[in-house]
C-alpha cells in the first residue's frame, strides 16, 4: 500500500510539473489548459496519496463538510504557487514563497485529515511535528528548485524529491499523534468501507496514469518541435538573437559571425547600445519601448557596429515576447550591406543611363532644326526655290539650337520663359514654312484651315510650336508613299483645338495608349522622346492631346489649349518660371 501511494505522488508530482512548464513555452491561449491541469493532477495525487497511506496504517478517516473544505483550500494553495510561479517579474522570492504556500497546502490534510477527529481526541508529538514541518519545507523548496532549473530538461528529479516528501511528511505527521480513541472500533467501520475506498483510489490512480501518458506525449512532441526550431535557428543565415533588458541574452551562429565575434560569449550579456551608433539610441530605444503596445515592428534599417568596429547595415525585425514569463525582444537581423553597394551601383548606372537618355533627347531636339536647316540648304543649292525668307527660318532655327544648348547648361536653375498671347495660326504659318521642304522632299502636301477670327492662348511660342514640328514631322516620315497632311483650327468652347490628321498607316490601341511614355516609339531610329516631350508642353500649358486612329485608315491628333484673349486678361505679357510642375506665374 505505502509502495503504491509513493508512487502515486510521484507520478503526480512529474506530471504535474510538466503542466506548469508547459506554461512558460506556449501561447496564452492554452495557458488556462496547462494551468488547470496541474492543480488537477495535484489535488487528485494528494487525495489519492492520503487514503492509500491511511489505508495502508489501518486508521480512521471520516468524510464529511471538513473534506470539501480541506480539499478546495488545498488545490487553491496549489494555484496560487503556479501562478506565483509563472510571474518572476513580480515576485522575485518566489521559489521561498512558494515553497511555503504549497507546503501549506499539502500540510492540511496530513493534519486534519489524520487520524480524522476532533481536536479532543488526540494529542501532538512536538518531535515528530517538527520533523514534519522540516521535512515538507525542505523538501518542497528542493523539487521547486529543481523543477525551475534550465540545465535540468527532465522532470522526473523534481516528481521523486516532491514525491518522496509527501511521503515523509504524511508518515512523520501520523506519527506527530497520539490517538485517543478506540482504534478497535475504528477497524470494524474501515473494514467496511475499504471497498468504497478502493474502487474511488484506483480510479484517481487510473486518472493520474492517463494523465501522465497524455502529459508524456504532449512534452514529447513539444520537445520535438523545440528541436526543430532550434536547429533552424541555429544554422538560419539570418541573425536570430534574444534581448532581454537591453542585453544580448542569446544570439545564433550568424549573429555572432555578423558581429565578428568568436564565441556568442563575446556578446552574451552586453548592451544592445554599444553595437548602435549613438545618433540612433533614442529611435531604437522608443522602438523598443512600444513593442509591448505593438507588438512587432519591422523591417527596418539598423545599422550596427561590429566588435572591429566594423559598421554595417541590417534589416531588423523585432517582436515582443515572453521568455520563461519574462518579457523578451526577438530580433531577426539581416545583413544588406551587400545589397546597398549593389544599390549605390544601381543608383550610378541608372544616373549614367539617364545621362544617356538626355543626350539622346538633346539630340532628338537639334535634329529637328538642323533637318530644316539642311533642307533650305539643299533647295538653296538646287536652284530650284530662292526666298530671302529661308535665310530668316534658318537663322531662327539656329537660334532654336542655341536655347537648347542653354537649357542644358542651365538644368540646375529654374527657368523663366517669356509667356505671350499668341495666335495659334502663325504659330501654325511658322510650322507650315519650316517643314515645306521635308514635306516637298517626301511628296507631301500639307493643307490647313484656320479660319477668320484670332485663336489666342497664353504660353511661350517655341514651346508650342516644337509639340506642332513634332507631330508633322511625325506624320511626314510615317507616309512613305506621300498623301495629304490636313490641319484644321478651330475654337472649341473655353478651348482652341487644333486637329491634325494624316494618311499614314495608322496606330493600333495598344500603341495609342503608349504614346506619350518616356522613350516608347514605333520607328527604328526613333528615340521615343519627341512625343514624351510634347505631351508635357501641352500638359504645362494646362491643355491636352487625343489620338483616334485605326490601323489603315490614317491617324488623327488632336490639341486642346486654354482660349485667352489679351483684352480678357489685360496685359500683353508676363513672365512664367517653368518648374518641376509645369508653367507657373515667378
């Protein structure tokens, strides 16, 4: 009986301090689960331990409101050492104070259970007493501190010291009294009742084993999914380190190989701070602080001195924890200091290929006015068409040329334009006389339609025209075989619309909704950037372009300007800086 009641309490005693260590490596969620099953097993282990040992020793035991009373008390004693248990934070004594508070509970029915009578009815040993106290004292103290050593990963050491104390304190407490009563007639009654009582402890020995089966297989698998999670972190390539009070409590290969460290106890113990350059403290700092609101945070650039000083950049994601109860700062470090010279890198070829593409765009820009130039040249030389107005086109082209080249010296600077009311049909007139010759060249004719009355908008004149020069020239070199450019101006409610229309090939929709897109073009030697260019003249003049066009059937664009007349606005000019926005008022 004695064999069989010590190993009742030690059974319940390892599976209930597995339940509570499960507490510490779980989420809140079955927190209630571990914790309600400890106290369970706890309190069916000492119910089961003091009839078995009462059975064993032939003496009384009397059922009754006293039972209920003892039993609660001591389960609630239980709880409150679990509890206490899982708070190291707020109660830093409380391997002491715990041992205390669950001795007591397991001292109340030793004494008041045993022999189960009345005050009267017997009398205390001190001796023996005393020796009772110490031992449960201790030996509680003893299991809770083995149960609650890291180094230790079985629980069994911790279920035999509290299991053999309960023994010892149940033995030396019956022989701490000195019965007073008839133990004859205690006999006949027990005798009577030992079946009752057999069938009720072989039921809570049957419920401890399966609970210590179910706790065995659950730690078993727990145990096995720590492995794995410490074998990837262990040989992760990122940096997984534990912080816990601003100090490096742990920190896995890649850690250290990141901080250049020999062992991890070169880092173990040491602030977070020295490895952070002083600039960042109070960013990381506050960081840190509103993790426990947060959560997490991350990912976020970190940059980090080595133990060479060494600095380097990271990508740090950081979430709030609990560690052995304790609040923990997870860390998951990665190294991008590669990945920023690959950056820098990029930056630099990105820049070089812009450069490339200005330069392109400049050249696609002098282009227009040197074709023109070459084109009066070649008629000049002919001798088929002699005008002294060439020469004055050709000289305003030159000057075209001349405000490109200073715009490029000048891209640092904001530029000031000189805006003007104009009549769109000069500018058209102007066009018209510039590109007659390519026009002639290519067997094209160009016929327009500009009406009676002025179309005046506001804007720089050059500007203007050079979205116009784009657009025929554009419809020039797509007509191979020749045909009819017509332009057609016309007023269009608060707008001037000007409506230029070609009997080229025609564009597909995919191509319409591309055009205007930085460097996209259809022609071989195209640069993409004349269109690009005049979709953002257009827009800087608060205006717009459509394009209707089906393949086959020729293309059709069509320019929207602001309609402003001088009288409206009362004054013949102003001056307009062309910012990154577009055209505003200086």
């Amino acid at each position: 009986m004695l064999l069989i009641a010590l190993v009742i309490s030690v059974l319940a005693s390892y599976t209930m301090f597995n339940f509570i260590r499960n507490l510490r490596r779980t989420n809140k969620t079955f927190r209630f689960f571990w914790l309600a099953g400890g106290v369970f097993v706890f309190g069916i282990g000492l119910l089961s331990k003091h009839f078995m040992t009462t059975m064993a020793l032939h003496l009384p035991l009397r059922v009754d409101w006293t039972f209920l009373l003892v039993s609660l008390s001591a389960v609630l004693l239980a709880l409150l050492t679990f509890v206490m248990l899982m708070m190291p934070e707020a109660y830093p004594n409380r391997l002491p104070l715990g041992s205390l508070i669950l001795a007591a509970g397991i001292a109340l029915p030793t004494y008041l259970w045993t022999p189960g009578l009345d005050a009267a009815g017997f009398n205390l040993k001190p001796g023996p007493f005393i020796l009772s106290v110490l031992i449960l004292l201790a030996g509680v103290y003893g299991a809770l501190v083995l149960a609650e050593n890291p180094r230790i990963k079985t629980r069994w050491p911790a279920g035999w010291v509290l299991g053999i104390t309960l023994m010892g304190a149940h033995l030396s407490g019956v022989r701490a009294m000195r019965e007073a009563a008839d133990t004859a007639s205690f006999a006949e009654s027990w005798r009577m009742n030992m079946e009752l009582f057999g069938v009720f402890v072989g039921f809570c020995a049957l419920l401890i084993l399966f609970s210590t089966m179910v706790i065995w297989y659950i730690d078993r698998r727990l145990t096995q999914m720590d492995e794995r999670y410490r074998a990837v972190v262990k040989n992760s390539l990122d940096t997984i380190a534990i912080v816990k009070k601003n100090a490096w409590m742990f920190v896995n290969r890649a850690g250290v190989r990141l901080f250049e460290a020999e062992t991890e106890k070169d880092l173990l113990g040491k602030s977070i701070y020295q490895f952070i350059p002083e600039s960042q403290h109070e960013a990381v700092r506050e960081r840190l602080n509103n993790l426990s609101k947060t959560g997490s945070s991350g990912p976020l650039e970190q940059q980090w001195y080595t133990l060479q000083g060494n600095l380097i950049d990271t990508e740090v994601v950081a979430t709030y924890m609990l560690l052995d109860n304790e609040p923990v700062v997870q860390m998951i470090i990665r190294d991008i200091s590669e990945r920023k010279k690959n950056e820098e890198l990029l930056i630099n070829s990105e820049k070089l290929y812009v450069a490339g593409q200005l330069a392109a765009g400049i050249a696609h820009e002098i282009r227009n006015p040197l074709t023109a130039i070459k084109g009066f040249l070649q008629l000049l030389a002919s001798g088929k068409a002699y005008k002294t107005a060439y020469f004055e086109i050709m000289h305003s082209e030159l000057d075209r040329i001349s405000d490109i080249v200073s715009e490029l010296l000048m891209l640092s600077k904001p530029q000031a334009y000189d805006l003007t009311h104009l009549d769109v049909r000069n500018v058209i007139q102007e066009t018209m006389t510039l590109l007659e010759s390519q026009a002639i060249l290519h067997n094209i004719t160009i016929e327009t339609e500009t009406g009676p009355d002025p179309l005046w908008v506001y804007g720089v004149s050059t500007q203007i025209k050079q979205v116009f020069i784009n657009i025929i020239k554009n419809a020039i070199e797509a007509m191979k075989d020749g045909g009819i450019i017509r332009i057609s101006l016309s007023r269009d409610g608060d707008h001037v619309l000007v409506r230029i229309s070609d009997q080229g090939p025609g564009i597909s929709e995919d191509q319409i909704a591309k055009i205007g897109q930085p460097f996209y073009t259809t022609k071989e030697k195209g640069t993409g950037l004349g269109l690009m260019v005049s979709y953002k003249i257009v827009d800087n003049h608060q205006g717009n372009i459509q394009v209707y066009s089906k393949p086959g059937e020729g293309a059709t664009f069509e320019i929207r300007f602001p309609y402003r007349c001088p009288e409206d606005d009362g004054a013949p000019s102003e001056r307009m800086a062309d910012a990154e926005s577009g055209l505003r008022p200086a």
